[in-house]
C-alpha cells in the first residue's frame, strides 16, 4: 500500500491526485482486459456452439450414409436374388427346350430309319421281282 506525506491540512493533493489516477488506469486498463477475455470468452462459447451444432450435423450425415449403405446393399442382394432366381428359370427353361428339340430330333432320326427300311425293303423287292423278270427272259428262249 502507498503511503502519502501529510501536510498540514493533510495529504499533498498532487501525490493523491497521482495515485488515484495511476489506480485510475490501471482499473481501467484491469477493465478492459476483463472486457477483452469477456468477448474472447463469448467468440469461443459461439465457436463451440459453432463446432457442437458441425459434428451433430456430421453425426447425422454419418447415420444416414451408413443407413443408405445398409439399404443399398440390401437391395443389392435382393437384386442378385431376383437376378439368380430368373437366371435359373431360364436355365430350366433352355434345358428343357433343349431336351424337347433332342426328343423330336431322335423321334425324326427313327423315322428316318424306318422310312429307308421300308425303301430297302421296296427297293429289294423291286430288284428281286426285276431278277425273277430277266431270269424268266432267259429261260424262254
């Protein structure tokens, strides 16, 4: 604490005067720099608020895509599902044509036998009625 001089009607009311000036500024300078921390502190308080409401908003886009993801991939499989089953239709589809072409192809091969069977048959006819001809040729003369 500063002490003063006194004089005869008192302290020197220069010394006083300075003192309580250099409290003055100094007060007032304490003041500012409360002022000045007050307006840091309320920018940093908004800042935060700032970041909290950033990684909610993050947060949030973080569920949806992991929920997109989820439903993509779910519909993907259901797809492939879809996919597999029509693959499969058309598979049984192709074999079973494929055994009815094969069917009618081995029923037209047998037929085909049984139509030169029946030709040979008629064509060895032919020929033997055609031999017994030539051979009645040689005998009446």
């Amino acid at each position: 604490m500063r002490k003063f001089a006194s004089s005869i009607p008192g302290y020197k009311k220069s010394e006083v005067n300075s003192f309580v000036q250099s409290v003055t500024t100094e007060y007032e300078s304490m003041l500012d720099n409360l002022k000045t921390r007050d307006q840091e502190i309320e920018n940093l308080k908004k800042e935060l608020t700032h970041y909290k409401e950033l990684e909610s908003t993050l947060n949030r886009a973080i569920l949806i895509a992991e929920e997109s993801s989820q439903n993509i991939k779910k519909s993907a499989f259901e797809e492939a599902k879809v996919i597999m089953e029509n693959a499969r239709k058309n598979a049984s589809r192709i074999v079973n044509n494929s055994l009815i072409k094969a069917n009618k192809i081995e029923k037209e091969a047998e037929d085909l036998k049984r139509h030169v069977e029946r030709y040979k048959v008629k064509y060895k006819s032919l020929l033997e009625d055609e031999l017994e001809a030539v051979e009645r040729l040689d005998i009446d003369e």
